[in-house]
C-alpha cells in the first residue's frame, strides 16, 4: 500500500472501528466499451456511429494530479475508482468499512437526448450490480437516473426499486430547474415506494451559470459555490412542499460541505415566519423539516482551522442525527485518511456519523 | 410617534449611545416627477413620451403590510423612504445617528438603454444631493451608478468622487456577471481613487436566475437565497485579483446577512489551497483578504434562536472589524428596534459594530 494512503494514527487502524458505512464512494466506468454488455444494440450502435468516446464527467480531469488521491491511478489509463480491488485495498479495508455506497459521476445528465440519456442509465445500473455489487458484498450502490424526463427516471427506480443492492436514488446537484419543481416529484413518488433516499451529489451540468450572478472564470470560484447550490436546492424542496407530499422521504446531501447549514436554518426560519403566507403548506419552522428530512455527508469537511469551530458548528445544527461518514474516494478532496473524521467528536456523535446515522437513512 | 416604534427598552434610549453610524438607511424617489428637475432635457422628454410611472423597484411591494415597517407609510401614497421629516423621526432620531448613509434602491440597473440609465443614476445623485444632503447634516448618500456601462458608471464616480456627502459607490448584488470580472474594474479603480467603498446590496435584476439551480417560485426562496448571491461575489472578487489590483478597496455587503460568512471562510481557504496555481495572485489565505477587505451590515440579522449560537458565530470571524451597524430603515426586515443589534454583545465589540468600524470604512 502506497506511504499516502497508509493509515497513521492509532485511532485509524482497521480494528478500532466495526460496522463503519461510508456514504460516498465513487466507482468509475473504465471506458464506454464496458457498459456495451448492458446496452441494448440501438444504442450500442449508436455509440458506436457517433464515435462518442467516454461520458466520464471532467469534474475531476484526468493527468491532473490533484484530481485524485495519490495512488488510485490506474496503470491501464483507466480513471481512478474504475478497479474493484484497488477500491477494496484503498477504500474499503482502510476504515473496515460494512458497507459503502457507490455514487457512479457517470454523466448521463448531460445528454440532451432523454431516451439514450435513459438508456445510458439502465446500463450504468446493471453493470454497477454485474461488476460491483455481485462481486463484492460490503458495497451497494445508488440508482443512476436520467433527471431530464423524471417520468423515466421514475421507471428506472420502478426497475430496481426492489432489488437489495440499491439503497439510493441519485442526482447532482446543478439541475435544470430547482428539485423542489413538482417537474420531479415523479421521482420522489418512486423512491418514497421504496423507502430510497434521493441522494443528491455535487456538480451536473445545465445551461445556468454554476453561481447565481453568472459565469465564474476559475473552477477554484466553481467548485467553492457549490455549497451555494445545495443551499438552494434545500430551500427549494422545503418550500415546494416535497416534503408535505412525500412525507417519509430523505435526502442525502453528498460533497456539500456542512458547515453553511446553521446560518441558512437560522436565515430561512427567520423569513418564513415573514412569509409564510406564500407557502401554507409549510407549516412548521423549516429548520424541523430540514432535521427531520435532510442529511448532509460530511466529506470534504470544511472546517475552520480552529477545531472548537467546528464542534461550536455541529452543535448549531442541534439535531446529532444529520451528518453521515464519507470518504468521497478517489478524489482529490479526500487527501488524508484522519482528515475524514473531524477530530475529538463526542465518542457518542462519532458513533453516529460513522454508522447509526446511515443506517437510519439507508435499508441495508 | 407610533407604538411599534417605541423604543421599549432602557438600552435602546437616545442617550444609552454616542457616534452612532447606521450604514443601511434607505430612501425612496416619491415619484419620477421628483427627478426632473435634475434630468436633461432630453431623458425628461423621454420618460414623459414613454409614459415611464417610476423605477421604484418591486423588492418592497406597495400595498403588501410587511414591505415596510409600521408607520413608515405616507399619506400621499408616496414610498416609505421619501419623506426626509419622517425619515428623521422614526431612523436618526431613535438610535441618535451621528451619521446615516443612504443607499437608494431606484432602478436605474434595469434599464437597458446604457445612456438613459447613466441619466437617471446623476439624477437621482442630484436629487439625494438637493433634497436630502443639503437639509439634514446627519445624512450621507451612496452614488448611484448604473453598472451597465462600468466606463459611464466611472464618470459618474468622478462627478461626485470629492463631494463631501457622498461616501460609497452602491451596486446591487444580482449583476450582470459576478463582480470580480476585469468588465468591473473601471468602477473600483474610480472608487478607490476617491477613497470610497464599494456597497453591494440585496437585490438588482439580470437574466439570470437568482438560484444557481434555476428560477425558484416564491420570493421566500428568492430572498433566503440572496445570501448566496453574497458568497458568491465574494469568492469572485477575490478570484480574480481585484483587491490585488486596487489594495485600497473595500467593499460593504449590505443586506446581505453574515453568519454564513465563517463556514464560506473555511471552504474558501481549504480549496484555494489545493487549487492556488490558478490564481497565482491571490497569494495568501482568502480568508486574510476578505478580513481586510470585505465589511457587513448586520441586518437583517440571520441568527438562532440561542443567542450564544450568535456570539460563537461572530467569533468564528476571527476579526471585530468586519461587522457595520444598520438598520435597513424602513423595510420590513428591521421589524422591531430592539432586534437591530445582537444581544449581549461584548461592550467593546458594541462599540465597533455601533460606530468605530464604521468610521474607518467610510469617510466623514
């Protein structure tokens, strides 16, 4: 095992810990070639004909060396994640993990097409329980859907809605219009069905700007307004009723960062009650419904460089029951392994994070 | 004076505090009629051919009771804000104001047509000139500029830059592209010339939704989500290198709450650290330059429902400098007086918020 991954603290060593889910772990398609087994022969052929090489997402570009930990490059070319024993070896053994979820980036948002968009997806699914999931009991791993027509993303979850393997249904979180649109509840009606967590992740692709005053010149300004979306995103679903209509669904937000939430509990509490009148159908404080309904993993941690800030934070939050354990392999976000838990956690919150927080949200 | 402008409690009397400087005071055009004696020939024409009723802009609806405190109201169906009598009484008698700076909300970033905007952004500087400067010595004033044509927006900076009254340059926080873009430049390099910070307000008007994830539907989402708009222009001034350009330049977030400021803080440094190489100039913490150059009003105050939450909040700023006193007089987000500072702040910290941080932003 490679001196940047090896485990240094005595904290960290694989029996310190048992029944450890980690909640974001990134398995990637080698290359197009490997869904072909999956895809029905239209669109095979139309792979094909198109000359389309890869839908691996650019979040984290290949030949960059901060795009993924040091260590999990393949030496076929293939993308980092995109080998079951070097993720068991890197991923899975290190934190003696039960289970991990797999949240496959593969971008099938980002095809305007909506029926090869779905096609995409199904087979990205069936090759995720063929080459994973059949081969490896401690991971399960979230439904790809195509968000572009939540009608066939809803027969996606129908398809595997069932099947044991599948805990999550997932999205990324720059979307074609807010999640809270009743354009998406199709797919909220589906995954409540099957007691599925929406599991939404950072990046997508759409025709709005990734910052809400235009077009950032610098993937630095990019990747830090994420956060700013998922606040949205929040607001959103809260405000539209998702969570009215669908009473016992979760969603899961995933690369989020965590920090942000007191300031917009505090901030949205405080409007709603100005305001409430345009939304009766909240009603109750949204910060009850964002502790009851949203959970926040919480890797990479955003964290001030004083570690009281961040217990001060958690504990703003008020409720020990929203932050689930993640690693986010193989990106470069991850860089240290102790870094991946915040340090001097309650023991009792700790346990939390690591393992009874998920095991409320997911069916495992 | 109205019972809901009372002030109830023995700290809030005029004597309890000295210096005061709120930094948030707005006031209103009563009519575009008010205008004209201080636009050319030309655009008078133009707004009566075209039948133009006012630019008074929609953030505050007439007629709603919560756009505007009680008893802010006129009679004559003018907007709250345009009365200078009233204005005295109910914003710089009650919390004894050594200084008030008003921003003026018109709309002169909607218009489209670059040179009429310019037109009405030196009206409306001449008529807070005549109208409010001259007869209240308590009084400054933001220039308005239309930031539509950052060249023209200089000139008017120019006009004004040495007029004792005016003390900040205003723009409005939903720009065209995010405020660190070298389109801007012209404006800050004008600003800082003349010693003045540059405030960013809540609202403004572009083609953009005001949510990175898309057109949210009710303006409760809108304004929660205003604060993000904030981080955002933050992350893109420092991004791009403006206070590296112009080291003298502040920039005042108004309206902007500022309890998300310490988690933006935290994920800023942590990604520019991987990430630096893209934008080499920005060569220290971001959290340093924001420090040094970035100040928030304080309302309306997004805060928990503890206040100790509050407290560990603006300690996570690591700097009592940032923090600006305002009332954001006479909307409804300043609904009760007692509620414009935080409780059980440190006297000292009182003091700067109250006062000295203002001083050493603006010039008087």
């Amino acid at each position: 095992m490679d001196d940047a991954i090896t485990l240094k603290s005595e904290n960290f060593r694989n029996e310190a810990r048992t029944g450890v889910i980690d909640c974001d772990v990134h398995n990637a398609v080698p290359s197009i070639q490997a869904l072909f087994p999956y895809l029905e022969d239209r669109w095979r052929d139309y792979v094909v004909e198109h000359g389309i090489k890869s839908l691996e997402p650019n979040y984290y570009p290949r030949g960059t060396p901060l795009s993924a930990r040091p260590g999990s490059e393949l030496p076929n070319g293939h993308p980092p994640g995109s080998n079951l024993d070097v993720l068991r070896q890197q991923a899975l053994d290190p934190w003696n993990v039960q289970y991990a979820i797999l949240n496959c980036l593969y971008g099938v948002q980002m095809i305007h097409n909506e029926d090869w968009a779905a096609a995409m997806a199904r087979a990205v699914n069936d090759w995720q329980n063929a080459e994973w999931l059949e081969k490896e009991p401690r991971l399960r791993a979230s439904i790809v859907v195509a968000s572009q027509n939540p009608e066939q993303a809803a027969e996606e979850i129908h398809r595997l809605g069932e099947h044991p393997g599948f805990v999550q249904v997932l999205l990324m979180v720059h979307s074609e219009m807010p999640y809270g649109k009743k354009h998406y509840w199709p797919i909220y009606e589906a995954a409540q069905q099957y007691g599925l967590p929406i599991g939404i992740h950072a990046g997508g692709v759409t025709g709005y700007p990734t910052m809400p005053v235009g077009w950032p010149s610098y993937y630095l300004e990019d990747y830090v307004s994420q956060s700013q979306a998922f606040q949205s995103q929040i607001v959103s679903l809260v405000s539209e009723g998702v969570f009215k209509k669908f009473p016992q669904l979760r969603v899961v937000l995933i690369e989020s960062g965590f920090t942000w939430l007191p300031s917009l509990m505090w901030r949205f509490d405080k409007n709603w009650k100005g305001l409430r009148r345009e939304v009766p159908w909240v009603n109750r404080l949204p910060s009850e419904i964002i502790k009851e309904h949203i959970r926040l993993t919480i890797q990479p941690l955003d964290e001030s460089p004083k570690p009281e800030h961040l217990l001060e934070t958690i504990e703003q939050i008020r409720s020990e029951d929203m932050l689930l354990f993640s690693t986010d392999y193989p990106h470069w976000h991850f860089d240290k392994n102790e870094e991946a838990l915040p340090a001097k956690l309650p023991p009792r919150l700790e346990k939390k994070i690591l393992s009874e927080n998920a095991r409320s949200v997911y069916r495992f």
